[in-house]
C-alpha cells in the first residue's frame, strides 16, 4: 500500500510531474522539400500551413506553421495537416519539440595604455591596476593591443537574449548585418525589457567582446574595434528551427559566432543539437566565411554543483565548436565548473563570493561589475580570436583550434589532472590546454601556415554485448592502422577522437567512461552524476576528446568503463555495453612541420660543431655548395654585427656578433645586445645559452642556479630552484615569484605569511593564525595570550560565550548552532555519529511536535489533521468529494505503476486511456458493478487488481479480465459474485493466468479440478449456464438502497493487511529509484 504521505490531489498533479519533464511539442514544423521555396509554400496552403521561409542557411530545409494546432502539447500533433508527410515531394519533416536553453551564467600594466573609460581600472583580468594587490595580466591582451591589434575588420555576433545595439559602449561598433531577431522574425536584435531585467546576458557578453574604447563610457572590449551583432534566439521557445535559423545567419559576413547557454546543467540532462542544428554547424565549416568556415565558440557549462559533466552536452563536445572552461583569479577552479574532456582551454571569470567578478555592459545602457560563469569565457576567447583573424584574416576553422592549443598555458592555474600527452603538450580536464595568451595568438597567426586538410578515419565498430557489472571495471580494446591503406582518411597526427557508444544502464549517472590511446593519454569521457537516475543509458551518443591532440593515431586504444553502482537502484540489474566505435580527426602529415627559408651563409655564425646534431651537419653542408654562386653583399651591416661583415642589412645575416648570438641552428640565429628572459649571457662564448625550464634568469644552465622564475613558476629560495608549486612551510608570492617561508607555527600559509591556513602540530588555527591546542573543555585567548574555560554548555568552543560553541557538552544538544538541554517544540533530536552530542532537527512542515524522524509527527498545527505520522490539511481530507467515474488518466503522462482509487463512488471498470506503465490498480470500496471491455488494451502490463468490497453480481462479468495476460493478482472479496456457486472454480478457469485469488494462492489441485469441472461439453454447457451477465448497467445495481455497506470481516481485514505489507515492501524499494511524490491516488 501507498504510504499516505505519498497522496496527492489530481489538481496538483502537474507540480509533481515537473521533476520529469516530458516532451513538449509545438505547433512549429521543419520539412524539407526541393524545388524551391515556391513549392514549399503551394504545399504547405494545402495542407493547412503557413511557410515561414527557408531554415536560416539550410538549402531546401523550410519552416512551416499551422495555426490550428495546439502550440505547446506533450503529444504529437495528428490530423489531416499530418498526411503531408505522406506527399511525394516531401523528404523529411519533423514536428518541432521546445528544448530547454539555459543561460550560462551564474545565479547568484597601466602606463603603457591608457583609458577614459571609468571601469577599466576594475578590469583586473586585463591589466594590473594596483601594484600592491596581485596581478593577473596573464591572458597578455595589452601586448596584443600594442602591436596594433584591436579586431578591426572582424565581425563577431552573440547568439543569447538579444543586444542593446543603443548602448553608448556598443553603438559605435553595432552591426546592423551581424544582428537578426530570431524569436520576433525581423532585423532588430534589442532585448524585452521587464522589471526583472531577465534579458540582460547577451548585451553583457557583446560587452565583453567589442565594448568602445575611450568613450567614457564603462569598458573596454577585448576587441575594442571589432564590428558586434546580436541573434536574439533565446527569449521564446527554442526548437531545432530556431537553433538552425540562429546559426545560419549570414554565414559568409559573421567571422564568429559566441554562445553561452545550453542544455539544462542539474547533473542529469543528456543533450545536444537536433537534426538541423547539426546542419547548421556541418555548412558553417564548410561554407562560412567563403568556405573558410564559420567559428563557433561555446562556454563549457555551469553545473559543477550538480556535478555536470560537459561530455554530456552535446554543444560543448562538438568538433565544430571552440569549448571555453573558466578559472577564478587565484586559478582556481570555480564552483560551478563542470570538467570533460571536450574543454580547449579558459579564460579568468568570477570564483568564490569574496573574489572578484567580470566587468561588462549591462542593460538600460548601464554597467556591472557582477557578470559570472562560463557566460563569460566564451565571449572573451571569441574578442582574443577576433584580434588573431585581424593579424591573419585568412586562418580557416581549424587553424583557430590550432593556435589556441598551441599558445595557451597552464600558467598558475590549479588543477589535480595536469599531464603531459604523448606530443608534449600539457592539457587538463577543467582547463585543457591552459589559459589563452592573446599576444602568442598574434604573433603566431601572423606567420601562421595553413594545416593540412581534415582527414576522417572511421574505425570498425565492436558489436560484442559486454554485461557491465556493478562496482567492477570492464576493458575492452581495438586495435587501428588509421586507414593507412586509404590515403584519403588517413590520420597520422591526431585533432579530436571521437568515441561513439550505446550503453544500456539501469542508472546511467553511475557510469565512468575513460578512453586511453596509444601513447598513453587516458581521457575522462564520463564521471560520475550523482543526480542522473535516467535508465535510458546512451544510443549512439558521441563523446569527444583533445586530450591526444597531435598524438598519433595508429595503435592500441582501450575502452574502459566503470559502474560504481549507488544504493538507488538494484544492483542486480546489469548494464551492458551494446556497441563502440572510435573516429578520428587530423591530418595524413604534421601541420607545423614547414622550416622558413634559412640563408646559405648562416655557418659563418661562431657556432662550434659540438652545437651541431650530426643530421643537421649535412644540411648545413649542402648550403655550402652554393656560396660562390651568391653575389657578395655589399651594404651596410646591423650594429649588432661583428668585424667579419654580413650577407644583409638585418641582424639574422650577421657573420658574427658585437655581444651575443641567440637562436638555434634549426630556427636561425641573430645578434643581440642582451639576453632576453630565460636565457643567459655567455660572455666567453659571445652567445645566449637557455636557462633551464622555468627560469627567467639564471647563473648557470643547471636547475638549482635559477635567480628569478617565469610566469606560473615560483623561486624555491633554499635550492635556488624554479616549481610550479611551494613546498609546505612556505606560500606563493605572486609578485616576486618566489616561495617564502610562512610564520614559525605555520604548515601552510596563503597570501602572506601570517595568514596560515595549516598548523604544525601542537597549534591550532584561529582565524588565520596559528595558537597553542588547548585542553578539551578550553580555548585560546588571543588577548590574555593563554588558554581559558569554554561556557559550561560548550564541548569545545571558539570563544567564552555559550554562542561560539563548536562542540556541545553531554546532555546538550545542538540547536540552530547553539547548545541547548533540550529542543524547541518544532525540532526533534538526533544521534550524529562522529559528534559527542545530540543535533535538534526540524519536523516537517505543519508539525508541531515530532519523534525519533521528522516523518512521525505526533501533535499537527491547527487546520491539519495527523494522519500515519504526517500532517495533511484538513481541506483534503475532509472535503467529502468521492468521484462517480474514471477520467483525465491521461494527465498522470503515464508516470505511476501503481493507481489507488479506493473509498469513491466509481460504478464501471473503464474509461483508461493507454498507460503502459500501470501494474497496481486498488479500487476497494466503490460501487463498481461491471467491467468494461477492451481493458487489456489500455491496461497492457496490469499484474494486480482489488476489487474488495464493490457490487460485482455476475460471474459473466469477469470474463473481460480473461485478455489481461499479466494479471495474476485479484481480490473480489466482499463482491456478491462471490456467492456464486462455482465462483473460485469459474474464476481460475476464465483467468488461468491468475496466481493468487482473494489473497489465497491458487494450487494446482484447483486448477486441474477446475480444467475437469468445465471440460467437455457438459463443462461448456455448465459454464454458460452460471456465466450470465448483468444486462443494463443501473446506478446502485445490487445495493441496498437504504443500508450503507458493511466494513470487511475481521478476517478479510487481516488478509488484506498482510497483502498491503507485501505491498509497501514492494514499494519502499521502488521509492529509492524514484521521486516518492511520483505516486497517484484518487480523492
């Protein structure tokens, strides 16, 4: 039996349905019709529609609209409009479902370039205002600005809310071109305005991009004289049209389209573009830009809480799209980050509550200091490629991903995942490749060569069923050539690895998927998500990977996959591997391996043979050749040059050297006057030898005789050595780049070296200090410098006063942080293992006073009554309302498996629409007299029927329960049918499936007797005669007219009893895989 607490009033049915959204169609229709949109429109009047044009760039994709059909309906729309699918011109057509699209924000050096802006100060993540405070200039945007790089000529558009196109920081550079209003279908991208200012994230992210530089007004955009737009998308249903349209918007005219939002991140949501939005993307690459391809860059996600993983997001874990993650300004990884191995790399956004946040536009032509999340990264990375496509306008889709995993860098930030792939290159789950460099971008875009074309290696699928066993690993492999033998799809050097699986699972948030290559790089593909419970598992669902990025492809690569099974579901219940497939992205050869044209008389340098690798002597032999064919050089020479002349007027064709030499043989060498950062002056030597790695300065090439560290480096004082971290003992100073020791008591410390926030032992931390442990019982006085009593109350305390209790005394309880001898009326009290005392918990809702559980209340506030340990109103309990007749089933969505709809006044077993899921139907102490036809069609999987005290006469009546096959429980007890002479015997013979009757097990001697009794023609003859039927149905047919029904008999009580306790057995295990509210009864 259902526990009453679980009852719910039909009329707030939809309020529990909400944890389990179902699918929402629209009255909206994408078909795909060729012959031009002439056609399109003659079809769509014949059938009922309006054609809404051509789906963005999609050709011979269009968008139909029937205004007679319901706009938002959990079921598929049918009528005749529908027989359109049927006519030969159409293809495809798809009825559009609204998707969910959330927001992904959070809820809750100076004198080189100057600005008038007033907020630029403010924007720490680009510059370093404040010379005491710790900088964070690392994303190096004000060295790409001073090369002459501000995005001019880049046109940038933000598909989110819509844009403020008047504000004063974004008119200037608004685009009227680069702007669409998807959801009002016109040019105008301005937001809605309400009083809650809901739309105010995509005029904040434009901000972030192209915000107008000295017009004091705000900021300064990243690409202060890049060209904006907005595509308002977002504020109104979201459909594949709408996705499609938004990012189709005039694809050879927007260099580069940004997107912060996604599917919903609560940890459980599996989802991505539909059939046009893939589409969309798919033409983007292909024709955008004039077939250079469109770049789209997207935040990573927000549900780091929820522990999202953004592999689950099937925008984020596109090969199509530039995925940005986010760190805090300590480089930390934020709260709501979600991790996967999709991610390409981050930029700075907000962190915890007392560090700082993003700066940006905002609505009603205002300012902010309070934009959050990844929201914030994708903008900024799309402002840094906007000045990279300025240095090198013709870099296509892939060259950007390129650039970004070979300039960005792993700095200071803090991750437990840093490691190196098999090409070098380091990459992180939360960060991927690290933190962007805007100034390596420029620098390297301007000299950058095209990669070699795309090629696509397909592995072979492995079809073979492997069972996933609980809190067990399985390991399966393939082995790959890389279509070596196809030298179109072959893939020497690794972009992105695709790995694409269908997995059944009874609760697919307790999988972890990892993905080791060859080389050794094991990427997480899946983690764990704690709020996942969805049984659906994966059906071709593809995850993505950059963590072997440059590897190469051809090997062994394993698959493993690990089901850490919770206690929500059955462990019992196998998951199992269907089916994976491995697809490979990347080129045939390497994409940087293109050496710049060297001069023939480079030799001449003072470079001893000891420098040169011996496949490098014959090189520089074969130039030697050429030396007499030259025309000597006859101009002047650089400063930097030596006595021995040069072959040209620059310092790389210098013969010798005034100072020092610096370069390598591969790369080409020039004449300094100083050694630049990480290297030292070899004066003997006349050249600039490299420090060793991480050292800025150095007195010697060895590791402990670094003077000063580069950036995410820090000086380690006693070795004189250069660490990505400090040794305990010791903090990072961010500023100096140097380890220095913390307070003589202090084990860690951070920021300064008072502010400890690890103690050696025999301390205690107090605040950010670091004291003397006292006794149990006592506290330390930082005023009297000594040890001190806690109040009597107080087990441990933080202070003298009964409130800085930590730990409560015995016979005390914690109540709402204070110690007290007993709890309020309200709270009960509970043993917490681990805590010397009691902790005072709150009743639930209504209860006045409660035992044991805030489940068994024993006294309800007025207006309620108690009722099986709960309070339930006394509006539901007693509003005397029975109903007559079974209706509106369909609006449960087909969500119980078991209906109670005991103590009414229903008459007639039918009127249930199709619901598959239902298996428990408990009508007890109704007036049902007979049972309608066809329900084993409606109630297909119906395993259990009471029907204990109704009105029941004849036996014939049973016979419509004969087709539910599943039907192996049924109660009539308390029915006048079972009077009947032969009433168990005609039972068992018409439902031969049933196995207990009137909570008594059928036995096989029944069941013979009764397949006797009824055999033959005699038994047919017997069978006809007592199986009559009621002929009319009659309201109170067989009912006193005047007695009320008697109650049960103490032994049908008893026997009901025991059924119900097998039943809430049942039940009690359902309820630990799903919503306990998830549970229907009729009032």
């Amino acid at each position: 039996m259902l526990p009453t607490t679980g009852r719910l009033l039909l009329l707030f049915l939809p309020a529990c349905l909400a944890a389990n959204p179902r699918t929402v169609f629209s009255n909206h229709w994408a078909v795909r019709i060729p012959g031009g949109p002439e056609v399109a429109a003659e079809l769509a009047a014949q059938y009922g529609y309006l054609s809404l044009g051509q789906i963005g760039n999609l050709e011979n994709y269009y968008h139909f609209y029937h205004s007679r059909t319901i706009k938002r309906s959990t079921y598929a729309s049918r009528g005749t409009h529908s027989f359109l699918r049927m006519h030969p011109k159409v293809e495809w057509m798809q009825q559009q479902e609204v998707k969910k699209r959330v927001k992904r924000h959070v809820r809750t050096d100076p004198n080189l370039v100057n600005f008038n802006d007033p907020i630029w100060p403010n924007m720490w993540y680009l510059h370093c205002s404040d010379k005491s405070s710790r900088c964070r200039s690392e994303m190096n945007v004000m060295s790409a600005w001073q090369r002459g790089y501000t995005g001019k000529n880049v046109v940038v558009s933000i598909l989110d809310d819509g844009v403020e196109k008047n504000h004063p920081d974004l008119i200037q550079n608004y685009d009227p071109h680069a702007s669409h209003d998807v959801n009002g279908d016109d040019q105008d991208p301005s937001p809605r305005y309400d009083a809650s200012n809901e739309n105010k994230h995509g005029t904040r992210c434009a901000g972030e991009v192209a915000a107008s530089a000295n017009n004091s007004h705000c900021i300064v955009g990243i690409a202060y004289n890049a060209r904006i737009g907005g595509i308002r998308m977002l504020d109104g249903d979201v459909t594949d049209v709408v996705e499609a349209k938004s990012l189709g918007v005039r694809p050879d005219y927007i260099d580069i389209y940004s997107s912060s939002w996604g599917p919903d991140d609560d940890g459980k949501t599996v989802d991505g573009p539909g059939p046009l939005a893939r589409k969309a993307f798919e033409d983007g690459i292909k024709k955008g830009r004039k077939g250079l391809g469109s770049i789209f860059v997207w935040a990573s996600g927000n549900g780091g809480r929820e522990g999202d993983y953004c592999s689950c997001d099937g925008y984020t874990n596109s090969i199509y799209t530039i995925s940005i993650s986010s760190t805090t300004e300590n480089g930390y990884k934020p709260w709501y980050l979600e991790e996967c191995a999709s991610t390409l790399a981050t930029t700075y956004s907000s962190g915890a509550f007392y560090e700082r946040k993003i700066v940006t536009t905002d609505l009603r032509q205002g300012c902010t200091d309070d934009h959050t999340g990844t929201s914030v990264s994708a903008p900024m990375v799309a402002g840094v490629i906007a000045l990279a496509l300025e240095a090198n306008p013709v870099l296509n889709w892939r060259d950007v991903q390129h650039l970004l995993v070979k300039t960005s860098r792993s700095v200071h930030l803090r991750a437990p995942d840093w490691k190196t792939n098999g090409a070098g290159r380091k990459v992180s789950h939360l960060y991927g490749f690290g933190l962007v460099d805007a100034d390596a971008m420029v620098v390297e875009a301007k000299k950058w060569r095209t990669v070699p074309p795309q090629h696509v290696c397909i592995g072979a699928s492995d079809r073979r069923p492997r069972f996933i066993r609980a809190v067990q690993l399985i390991r399966t492999t393939t082995q790959t050539n890389a279509c070596v033998d196809n030298a179109g799809h072959y893939v020497a050097y690794l972009e992105h690895v695709v790995v694409r699986v269908t997995i059944s699972h009874p609760r697919r948030g307790d999988l972890q998927i990892y993905l080791i290559s060859p080389s050794g790089t094991k990427s997480q593909l899946l983690a764990k998500r704690t709020f996942d419970s969805s049984n659906e598992g994966f059906k071709n669902w593809e995850f993505m990977t950059v963590h072997c990025w440059g590897e190469k492809a051809e090997g062994e690569w394993t698959l493993e996959i690990h089901d850490s099974s919770s206690q929500l579901r059955n462990p019992e219940i196998q998951g199992k591997l269907k089916e994976w497939t491995l697809i490979f992205y990347g080129t045939s050869e390497h994409p940087y391996n293109h050496i710049g044209t060297q001069h023939s008389r480079i030799r001449t340098l003072d470079i001893s043979a000891t420098d040169l690798e011996p496949s490098k002597s014959t090189v520089i032999q074969s130039h030697l050749e050429f030396i007499d064919e030259e025309e000597e050089y006859s101009g002047p020479c650089h400063p930097e040059c030596g006595d021995r002349g040069c072959d040209g007027p620059t310092a790389e064709q210098c013969l010798n050297c005034v100072h020092y030499s610096l370069g390598s043989v591969k790369a080409g060498r020039r004449c300094v006057s100083s050694c630049p950062s990480g290297f030292m002056a070899d004066v003997a030597g006349r050249r600039c030898r490299r420090c060793f790695r991480g050292c800025e300065a150095c007195i010697g090439r060895g590791h402990n005789q670094c003077s000063s560290c580069k950036r995410g480096f820090y000086l380690q004082l006693d070795s004189s050595s250069c660490a990505f971290s400090c040794p305990l003992g010791t903090y990072a100073d961010e500023n100096l780049k140097k380890c220095i020791r913390c307070q003589q008591n202090c084990k860690k410390c951070f920021g300064s070296s008072d502010k400890c926030t690890f103690c050696k032992d025999g301390f205690s931390l107090l605040g950010s200090l670091c004291v003397p442990e006292c006794e149990q019982g006592t506290f330390y006085n930082t005023v009297l410098m000594k040890c001190e009593k806690c109040h009597s109350s107080c087990h441990t305390c933080m202070g003298s006063g009964k409130e800085q209790c930590t730990q409560c005394a015995r016979d005390f309880h914690l109540h709402e942080w204070r110690c007290v001898p007993a709890c309020s009326p309200g709270f009960y009290s509970e043993d917490v293992p681990g805590l010397p005392h009691k902790v005072c918990r709150r009743c639930e809702d209504n209860c006045v006073s409660c035992e044991a559980s805030g489940r068994n209340c024993v006294r309800c506030r007025e207006g309620f009554s108690l009722l099986s340990g709960s309070c339930v109103s006394n509006n539901t309990c007693n509003n005397g309302y029975k109903i007559p007749v079974i209706e509106n089933l369909g609006a449960t969505l087909d969500q119980f498996d078991t209906i109670d709809c005991s103590d009414n006044e229903i008459r007639k077993l039918d009127g249930f629409p199709l619901l598959k899921r239902l298996k428990t139907l408990l009508l007890n102490n109704n007036r049902i007299c007979r049972i309608g036809e066809g329900i084993e069609h409606a109630l297909p999987n119906l395993t259990e029927l009471i029907l204990t005290n109704n009105s029941i006469t004849e036996l014939g009546d049973l016979d419509n329960l004969s087709p539910c096959k599943h039907l192996t429980y049924i109660s009539l007890l308390r029915n006048p049918v079972t009077n009947k002479r032969h009433y168990r015997m005609y039972v068992i013979y018409k439902i031969p499936q049933v196995r207990v009757l009137d909570f008594e097990k059928v036995k096989q001697s029944e069941r013979e007797e009764a397949a006797n009794m009824f055999k033959g023609k005699r038994g047919a003859q017997l069978a006809k005669d007592i199986a009559k039927r009621s002929k009319t149905f009659v309201p109170g047919a067989g009912l006193p007219t005047e007695k009320k029904k008697a109650g049960p008999s103490p032994g049908d009580v008893e026997a009901i009893k025991q059924r119900l306790r097998k039943l809430k057995k049942k039940w009690m295990k359902m309820l630990l895989q799903m919503d306990p509210e998830l549970m229907f009864l009729c009032f």
